[in-house]
C-alpha cells in the first residue's frame, strides 16, 4: 500500500498534458527530428523520474504509458500481466518488431540534489517506508521508446509492418517478462519476428553504444540455506552443535565451487550476501541462516552451481553431526541471449545510425535481465548498452580514482539530454531498418 506522500506525488501523471508530435516530413530522418522534438522528451522524463513506482505498483506510470501511446493513433491493450501496456501500431504488410521499456523504479531514496529529483515516499511489501527513485535508468528507457514511438507514428511512410511497444512492470523483481507471457502476450497481440531493447550503461560515455550476440547477460538464482545445530550455553560448547560454525565453514568452502568445480573459462558467481544467526553474547543459537545469489551463463553451469551448494551444504553439517539443513532454490532471471544473427544485423544499423567508431562488442555482465524471457519463448531478441554519463563526468571519477556511481546507486543519472538524442535515434533506426521497405530512401537514416 502507497502512503499518502506517495499518492500525491504519484497523483500528478492524471493531470500532466501529453505532448503530442506534430506530422513530419515524409522525409525526416531519425537525428533531425530528435534535434527538433528532444525538449519534449525530456520534460516527459524528468516526469518519469519524479514520480517513481516500485515493481508491481506501476499503475499510474502505466496509465501514462497507454496515455502517451493513443494520444499517437496506436491501439494500446493495458493491464497485460499486471501493469503491461502493449501498443499496436499496424501499418501494412510486413515483419513485426517488438521494442521493450521497463517501468519498475527502485526502494531507493535519491541524493543526486539534481532539481527534479524523486521526493517519493512510499510503504514496501514489508510495511516499511522507503525512498524511491528510477535508479537503474528505467525511466531513460521509457522516454525513449515513447521517443521511438512518436518518430514511427510520425513517419509511416518510412516503413512497413507492425510496431509493438511494451511497456512492462517489475522488471527488477524478474517476473514482469513472465507474467505478461503468462497473460498471453503473444497471443493478444502480433506475434513478433524479432525484440529489441535497450538499456543505460553508468560506465559507458554518452554517445556510445555497445552489444553482445549471444550470452550478455546471466542466469540469476537466489538460494536460502537453514544450518541446523544444537543451541545452548556459550560456556558449554560440547553440549552444543554450534550452527555459526558449521556456516563459517560452509562460506568459505563455498568460495571453491567457481575456484576448483567451474572450468575457468566459464563465468561463474557465488556470493553469501547475509548471514544470520543468534540474540546473544554467550548463547549458541540452534540455526544460522544463509542468503546466497548464483550467477551463470549456461544452463549447465547454472544446474552445475545448484547441484554444489546443495552437496557442500549437507557435507558441513554431516561432519559436525547435524541436523541436515534445508537448502531452498527460488528460480531467477534466466540469462539473456542475443541472437546472433539479429545482434549482427542490429549492431551494422547502429553503426550506420552513431558512428561506427562509437559502436562495439563488449563483454558478457553478470547482472540479470528478464527481457531474455522473450527470447526463451522463441523470439529472437537483441538488448543493447546505452552510454548513460558524458565523457567529462566519467574523466573526473577518473582523476579522483573512484568507479563513476554504479546503476541502483543513491547517487547514479544519466545526462538524459545526450542518452535520448543517441538513444531514440539508435532505437527508431533500428526499427527503420528491421520494419524497412524495398526501396526506402537512404534518407531515412540522415
């Protein structure tokens, strides 16, 4: 439930008028009509981030979403697995190409002093209030496909097909993918060809732009261990099977599963992000309980992780002849994979969109991503990196010898005027070229 700070700031996307492009020529191209129609994009972010929403609670950023969409002719189906907004934009035969936004903002409260910071407050699942704030740059994405959007509906003479523009909820959580699959997205609407995405990099200067064909991003599975032992006095340990020690030794044995099981050329994270166990100075609790995030590429090494901390689990307590623990394994984000013939294609046209000097292949990331969930269902997908921070910043992060703020940082933001005008002209060319006619003109692309 929202509290009544968060209510009324969240109450503003009722009453905020949607800017609505005007027509354009037929040939403007994608970096002109940013140029002329960026100020209105970013007066609709600085709305976005000012009035965040945490996973599953996106009503009133959807309602926006759908609000932006109709106000550009395009049929809009809301409420799609929660919050989902999908829009429509039918413009004769042709492939269909799907592009994807994530709404979800994050429980964290914002210290960029920035002037149209987030002041939102609201309640968690758990009951407590927290801050909340578009940290992971989820309000970059929706500006710029309402961006994409605004261009394709201006331009339906640049292109053939079907456009597709979701909007989906609780990214962060890893469900909001699955939950519109599960309402019958691919059903309820045009069955896509290809997906494209993107997403904002902190670490990357503006301008720039990356990609990875195949795996980019990782299998992410939470596990929660329960070590079970004996409580009793701290003066009398042999009265007691002590359970800290019992996790002391698992943690560290738990650190050789990447070291000594993964072979060293696949990526591979175990990580113990909390332990906890015990009231009391001098009592011997009866369990200690464990959090751990496993990250992978592959299948195999995702079950090949699962499989270890399990074995390494009960070995530590059977040598301390205890109880055998439980071992719970919640289902994560999947990992995400580019298809590679649609990445090549997508990474030529960016190119030809940026400057190819500004266009390149990076490495696989850890982190998690639910767009891969498309692509599991059996869409060819491409999610591509955003440079987020301008040149000048990331220099000076340098000097002072400190990593620039990470994405989910109290104090992360992009330089949204330089992420929108390469970002929007990325993502329409990109459509351009996957939804081209025959015999468009190279205009286009101006």
């Amino acid at each position: 439930m929202f509290c009544v700070q968060a209510c009324k700031a969240i109450f503003l996307f009722a009453v905020v008028p949607v800017a609505v492009a005007a027509p354009q020529s037929p040939a403007e191209g994608p970096r002109k009509w940013v140029g002329q129609h960026l100020p209105a994009l970013i007066e609709l972010y600085h709305h976005l981030h000012q009035n965040p929403e945490l996973s599953l609670h996106e009503k009133h950023t959807a309602a926006r979403m759908a609000e932006e969409l109709r106000a550009l002719g395009i049929a809009v189906t809301a409420g799609v697995g929660g919050h989902g907004v999908v829009g429509v934009l039918e413009n004769g035969p042709g492939r269909v190409l799907m592009m994807r936004a994530d709404m979800d903002a994050l429980p964290v409260a914002e210290q960029t002093n920035l002037p149209y910071a987030s002041k939102v407050r609201t309640q968690d699942s758990r009951g407590a209030t927290v801050g909340v704030m578009h940290a992971c740059g989820h309000d970059v994405h929706m500006a710029n496909l309402i961006g994409a959007a605004r261009y394709l509906a201006a331009n339906q003479d640049q292109w053939t097909g079907t456009a597709i523009f979701l909007f989906q909820p609780a990214e962060e959580l890893g469900a909001g993918a699955e939950a519109m699959l599960n309402d019958g997205l691919l059903a309820r609407c045009p069955r896509p060809d290809f997906a494209v995405a993107l997403h904002v990099s902190a670490d990357l200067p503006t301008g720039y732009v990356n990609y990875r064909p195949g795996f980019a991003l990782a299998n992410v599975d939470s596990v929660d261990i329960v070590v079970k032992g004996r409580g009793g006095h701290g003066a009398s340990p042999e009265t007691t099977i002590d359970p800290i020690v019992i996790a002391a030794r698992l943690i560290v044995d738990l650190q050789t599963i990447v070291g000594r099981e993964v072979k060293p050329i696949e990526p591979a994270v175990v990580t113990v992000g909390s332990i906890h166990a015990g009231t009391k100075h001098n009592i011997i609790s009866d369990e200690c309980r464990l959090q751990l995030t496993l990250r992978s590429l592959t299948p195999e090494v995702r079950k090949q992780l699962q499989e270890a901390v399990r074995r390494k689990a009960f070995a530590a307590a059977a040598s301390a002849g205890a109880p055998e623990p439980t071992v719970e394994v919640s289902e994560g984000t999947p990992a995400l994979y580019n298809d590679p013939a649609l990445t090549a294609r997508v990474a030529a046209t960016l190119k030809r969109a940026v400057g190819e000097e500004k266009v390149s292949e990076t490495d696989p990331v850890m982190g998690g991503e639910d767009f891969g969930r498309y692509g599991l269902a059996g869409v060819p997908i491409c999610m591509f990196r955003l440079g987020a921070v301008n040149q000048n910043r990331l220099d000076e992060f340098a000097a002072k010898k400190i990593p620039p703020p990470s994405l989910h940082s109290p104090v992360f933001y992009p330089d949204i005027e330089a992420s929108l005008s390469t970002g929007v002209v990325a993502m329409a060319t990109v459509a351009l070229d996957l939804l081209a006619k025959e015999a468009r003109s190279s205009s286009a692309q101006e």
